[in-house]
C-alpha cells in the first residue's frame, strides 16, 4: 500500500502529464505537413482527420509515444536479437561497452581516490588534472581515443569503453576522496591508539566508512558511462550499438527509430542506476544502517 | 635529585623508580596557532602509580584533556619529559599498553557491539577463537551480554560508553585513559556508571587517569584528584583522596566526602581567581 503512495502516484502522475503534453506536441507539430499534403492536393482536411493523420507518419517531426512503443516491441521483440535490425542487439552492444567502461572507470577512480588520501603530493599534483581532464568536450575527444588506441592496435569494445572510463572515472574519484576522508577524528584517533597499520586503517575505518559515498558517485558513474558509450558510437562510424541507431535514423531521417532508440537508452539507464540503489541497500542492511 | 637534574631519558627512569606507571617531568606544550603560541600545558610533573585512579579535574582550557592525549602519544610535548610504563609514550603505543575511551562512545557504526569490541583483537592480530571469548568475557564485565548482535544505534547513550570501556578493557591493557567518559550523559546514569567503573577498577586492578569536569565524580572515584587551571594550562594542586576502597554512592554524604570536594572546589576557584586577574 505505501509502495503504491509513495512510488506508483507521483511516478504515474508525471508519466501521465509527459504523455499528454507529448501527443499534444505530436499533433502541433506534425500538423504543417499535412497541411501541407491537403493543399497540394487540393483538398481540405477536418481537425478529427488532421489529429489522426498526425500520429501514423511515416516520418514524423516527432513520433506520437504509441508509435515510438510500437518500433520498440517491433525491434525488441519480433526481430530476432542477432539481427541488425533488432534494439536488443545494438542495445547489448552499448552495454557491453557501457558496463566495461563503468567497471574499469570505478576502478580507476577507486585507485585515484585511495592515492590522493595517502599522499599530500598527489592531492596536490593529480587533483587538479583531473578536474582539468572533465572541462575536455567529450565529443572531441572521443575519435582520438579511438584513433589513437587504434594506432596501437586496440581494436573493438575497449576504445569504446575508453570513452566511458573516461568520464566515469570522475564522480567515483571525487566522491571516494570525499568517502575516505570522511572518518572522524576520535575514530581515526582510536585506531593509533591500537598501533594500527595504514592498511588497517584503510580496511577497517576507511574503506566501511566511504560506502555511501561509493554507491551514490557510482549511480552517477554509471549513468555517464551509458552516455560515454552511445558518444563513443557517434564520430566514429560505428556500425552497431544505440549511437550507430540514433546516427543511421537521423541520416535515413528515421524519426521513430531514433527516438525509439532514446527510450531504450532511458530506460537502460534507469534500470542500471536502479540496480545499483539495489546494490547499496543490500550492503546497507550488512552495515546495520538505521531505516 | 640527579635523575631529575639530568633529564633522564625514559629507560634510566624506570630503573629510577619503576614503581610508577606515569612519570611526567617539567612538561610543557605550545600549540601553534594563527593567533600566536597557546601554552596548552606548563611545566607539568606528576607521578602516577600503579593501581592508582587519577582524576584531571579543572575548566575547560586548562589542558585536562591534552595531558591525557600526551599520556597516550596523540600529541606531542614541547619540552620536558614523560615516561608510561618505563618508556616513552610512543613505545607505550606501539606495545599497546594502554587502552584509551573517548569523550563519545566513538562505536563503528556499522560493526555490531560484538564487532566493535573485536576491532582492537583484529588489529592486533589474536586469532578468532579467543576473540570470541574476550567479547563474551568483556561484555559481561560491562553488563552487556546479549546485546552482541546489535549496531550502536539501537543501543541508549550510557549502554554504547559501556560498550566502548568494554572495547578498551578487551585487550586486557594495565592503563585505562578516560577523557571525560560519561560527560554527555544524564546525572542518574552517570552515578550508575561511576557505580560500576569502581567495581570494574576493585576487580581488575588496572591503573586509570580520568579526566573529569564534574568535582562529585572526581572525589567519589579517585585516590588522587590533580586540579588543573587554565592559560597556561598547569596544575595547581593534588588533592589524596583516600575514602578508602569501599566506596558506594552513599558516601556522598560523608563529611570526609564534603570536605575533599571542598578542597577540590577552593583549589578550582582559587586557580581560576589567577586566571580571572590575567584577563
């Protein structure tokens, strides 16, 4: 019952109100052509025909949301998922190279952050690079990556990945200095009175202590890194995954296409900051933190 | 005389009197700060005993705090000399002599109390089976058991300070700082604590300096009550407190109880009385 209060409600609400305000859009919008189309003709169209005809185009100005739901069950689920054609397999290709950019970006940052709170030199040398390293326009960057790593014969899912390491490596690095810092004083104090070691310290203050702060840089992370692999897919002429869609639909000016892939990369970005929310409750629990 | 007069350094001083488990010899503490130097603490000596309970008593600035933190190697001093346990305080870390208990019950608060009272064992290395013991053994000294399984949280104030004396005792040190340990909490809670810390001192014989601002608690635990005063911070007095080891809170009401912490409370005005004609 409070799931439904407190989630369902507002949640649907919204739905409710992004899909009025998108099928009155559709229709706005769409409506010039087939003006258009009528006055060539030399015919006349009433509303009610004006208002149908706007939400079946073949290329919309913007689809209507049923015609985006239609290409999506199409490519998801009548198209077999090895096809060229299907969403599942462009989709699997983005994720792949989503979720090993986001693993070996949350690694870095992790390795980054752990560095900059042992040493007073490397807080001082590597933070303002890497701060420096996010103002760099992504969308430059990515073909040299690929071009680069090319060069030296890394070919396939890592460049791409690269890309989202890249910008994923950030909010875990920031999040995780803030993270292991964030013990306090009478705890650091009570383990020097133990005679700690550093990597004691480490494991049993530092490290439990900056778990919220992991889970929420990672939700971050991981959503950057879907939008680091779908860029990555964009200048680089890549033939598959949710970029190389959104690119072939806006050539082909397949509307419904690339909105279809939009929503699909919404919701896989919904579904992966959710798992982490999962994720982080689970260990909460092992953590005994209060609910 | 001479051992004084060289300024030993620790080892010759224990041989000189090894009876001591605190030696402090004409020790001071300046605190850089952006205002200038704050003499934190002014040619300090003191010599606490073993089996003794110390009490720092004084207001707040007078240095209580930061001559316990010197004592268990948190701060270092400017001058002069301090020994804990015939060694330096450094040494006394490293050999784990002592066991320290904050101002705040200072829980991890994502280990259980089980678990928090283990964290000690595990740094130190002592194997699983006998950590379990000791926890189960700890907790009771503390009237604790069967809390094992919960976090802090779900546990009151007094029961998570408990918690946390049980923590320091768990690796079984001789010496037990205490720095203003029941200080956050309730007046009927306190005297029950202070109740049960003089038990647990008549049962384990452990040395213990406390560091206190309340002048009833100082009298009722200590056999020696060390008052303190202010800028710079220095001791003005110590006070024998010797009411014997029986102690309950009835004695409250002694007249040899109400004229030590007549004493106590004269030596705080009069050190304060100093400090009021240095403003």
């Amino acid at each position: 019952m409070n799931f439904i209060r407190n989630s369902v409600v507002p949640v649907g609400t919204v739905l409710l109100v992004i899909l009025v305000l998108w099928y009155a859009f559709a229709v706005i919008l769409n409506a010039p052509f087939e003006r258009d189309q009528a006055a060539r003709a030399g015919t006349t169209i009433s509303t009610s025909q004006l208002i149908t005809n706007t939400m079946k185009q073949e290329r919309p100005v913007l689809p209507a949301p049923h015609q985006v739901a239609e290409e999506i069950r199409k490519t998801v689920f009548d198209i077999s998922p090895t096809s060229k054609r299907s969403l599942v397999y462009h989709g699997w290709v983005t994720l792949s190279s989503t979720l090993l950019g986001f693993a070996l970006g949350t690694l870095l940052g992790i390795l980054l952050a752990i560095a900059i709170v042992h040493s007073r030199t490397l807080d001082k040398s590597l933070m303002p690079w890497i701060i420096t390293s996010q103002t760099v326009p992504i969308l430059a960057i990515a073909p040299m990556i690929i071009v680069v790593l090319n060069a030296v014969n890394i070919t396939g899912l890592l460049p791409k990945a690269m890309i989202s390491t890249y910008l994923s490596f950030f909010p875990v690095a920031v999040g995780m200095v803030k993270g292991l810092r964030s013990p306090e004083i009478m705890h650091l104090d009570l383990m020097r009175t133990y005679n700690a070691s550093k990597a004691q310290v480490f494991w049993k203050l530092r490290w439990p202590a900056s778990m919220p702060y992991l889970f929420t840089s990672m939700k971050i992370a991981v959503a950057i890194s879907l939008v680091g692999a779908i860029v990555g897919e964009l200048p680089t002429g890549a033939v598959a995954g949710i970029g190389a869609r959104l690119l072939a639909g806006s050539y082909y000016g397949q509307t419904v296409q690339i909105w279809a892939a939009l929503i699909a990369a919404a919701l896989m970005a919904a579904v992966l900051v959710s798992l982490i929310g999962l994720i982080a409750n689970l260990v909460n629990r092992r953590m005994g933190v209060r609910t | 005389m001479t051992v004084v007069a060289l300024r030993p350094k620790a080892k010759t001083m224990a041989d000189a009197a090894p009876k001591n488990v605190i030696d402090v010899n004409e020790l001071s503490l300046v605190f850089q700060t952006n205002d200038g130097p704050v003499n934190a603490l002014s040619n300090i000596n003191l010599a606490v005993g073993g089996g003794e309970f110390v009490s720092f008593i004084g207001p707040s600035g007078c240095g209580k705090t930061t001559l316990l933190r010197v004592i268990a190697d948190l701060e270092q001093p400017t001058s002069g000399s301090i020994s804990v346990n015939g060694m330096t305080p450094s040494e006394a870390r490293q050999k784990r002599a002592y066991g320290y208990v904050f101002q705040a019950a200072a829980l991890y608060p994502w280990r259980t109390i089980a678990g928090n009272i283990s964290l000690p064992l595990e740094v130190m290395g002592i194997p699983k089976a006998e950590r379990k013991d000791r926890i189960a053994r700890n907790l009771e000294l503390v009237n604790l058991s069967g809390f094992e399984k919960k976090f802090p949280w779900q546990l009151s104030g007094g029961m998570q300070q408990r918690a946390s004396i049980a923590r320091a005792l768990s690796f079984d040190p001789h010496l037990l700082l205490m720095d203003e340990p029941f200080g956050a909490l309730d007046e009927i809670v306190r005297d029950h604590l202070n109740e049960e810390l003089l038990k647990l001192w008549a049962k384990t014989q452990k040395t213990v300096v406390f560091v206190t601002h309340s002048i009833p608690e100082a009298v009722f635990l200590s056999t020696k009550i060390v008052v303190m005063s202010p800028r710079p911070g220095r001791i003005h007095e110590i006070i024998d407190c010797d009411l014997g080891p029986e102690r309950t809170l009835d004695i409250r009401e002694t007249p040899k109880f109400l004229e030590i912490a007549h004493r106590v409370r004269e030596g705080l005005r009069h050190g304060h009385s100093y400090d009021a004609a240095h403003l």
